[in-house]
C-alpha cells in the first residue's frame, strides 16, 4: 500500500530582494464551492506578526499560495503586488 503523499500549504512572499515562506497549517485551508483550494491571507500573516501593511512597507513584488508534495511544488493562486501599490 502506498502512503499518501505529505502534501503542505505555503505562502511564498517574494521581494526584489528576497523570498520568504509562511507555513499553513491544515486547519487554515479552505475548499470553495468550486472545489478550489483558498486561504485567507491576512489570517496566516497575522499568525506571523504580519498584516498587509508590513508587506507594502517590504515591498512585496508577489505573494503565492503553493501546494507542495515530495519536494515538488503547484502554483494555486498569486497576487501581484505591484498593481496593489499603485493604487495606495
């Protein structure tokens, strides 16, 4: 019998500088209606001591939702920051 894959969630937040990795935990992961994978943002960051400010002030260039399994890694969703800050 083969043993399910250990799959994690992560929000990977990128800067022109750096990259970063906010761990999800199972019980922060929503499913929609659509059977699409979610997370709300702001939960996981203040987790971290985080809210969206500190990410305007970081000058996050993207932040990814990523499903990871056996070291390989599926893009879900990713919001681009650059947009967002214009409009600030």
């Amino acid at each position: 019998m083969m043993q399910e894959q250990q799959k994690r969630f992560i929000y990977v937040i990128e800067t022109a500088t750096e990259s970063r990795e906010l761990l999800i935990e199972d019980n922060e992961i929503l499913e929609n209606a659509d059977g699409e994978i979610d997370c709300p943002l702001d939960s996981v960051l203040s987790k971290y001591k985080l809210g969206l400010e500190d990410l305007f002030a970081m000058k996050v260039a993207t932040v990814s939702l990523m499903e990871e399994a056996c070291s390989a890694r599926k893009l879900i969703r990713s919001i681009s920051f650059e947009n967002l800050r214009l409009n600030k």
